[in-house]
C-alpha cells in the first residue's frame, strides 16, 4: 500500500490523518458517541477493514493534503482509536457540489437514517 507521498488517484493508500482536512460542507451533522466508541474500540482491536474517501487539495491547504468526502464516522474513530494513519481511496472530483452529492449519497441508510 503506498503512503500518502506517493498517492495517485484511484488506488487505496495509507494517509497520515494529519494530512486530512473534513469536508466543510459535510452534510451529516450527528454522530453518536457510543457508536463512535464501539468503532475506535473495533479499529483499534482489527484494524481499519474500509478505506475512507478523499481528494487530494491542490494546493495543499494549513499542510493538508487532502479533504475528506466520504468517512468522517471512521476518521473520528481512527483519531479516538490513536491510528496516525488511515485507508483512504483518493479520487478526482470535480466541484463542490458533486463532493456534497457524494458524501449525501454515501450517507443514506446509515445509522438511524441521520444526514
């Protein structure tokens, strides 16, 4: 797996959380505690099992290379659990507005329906 030094698009590389910004614009505002607890505990035992989605900020912004659009649940759990580093599939994305699609449509049918 390559890191973030070396990311291009379309493959899952292993990201310094650091180097990471949230999405602004991210659409899911709530985000239980206990859940939060129970997926840093999960990651923290197993590992983080599913890549988060990001694109890659160009320029780098405050020394982030990337913006999240899709995995904000496992990013805090990864940050909760102590991981420096995450899975995260960098992908192209053309505006803001098809990062906000994105992360709505990512969270349809999750955890009691919260957007």
């Amino acid at each position: 797996m390559q890191t973030d030094q070396t990311a291009s698009l379309g493959e899952v590389k292993l990201i310094t959380s650091a180097h990471i910004s949230p999405f602004a614009d991210q659409p899911r505002q709530y985000f239980d505690r206990t859940s939060l607890v129970e997926l840093s505990d999960s990651i923290r035992e197993i590992g983080q099992i599913i890549p988060i989605l990001v694109r890659p900020l160009i320029p780098a912004e405050n020394g982030c290379l990337f913006e999240l659009i899709e995995g904000q649940r496992r990013w805090h759990a990864c940050e909760m659990a102590g991981k420096e580093d995450m899975k995260a599939w960098v992908r192209e994305v053309t505006d803001s507005s098809e990062q906000f699609i994105i992360s709505v449509v990512a969270n349809f049918g999750r955890e009691r329906n919260t957007v």
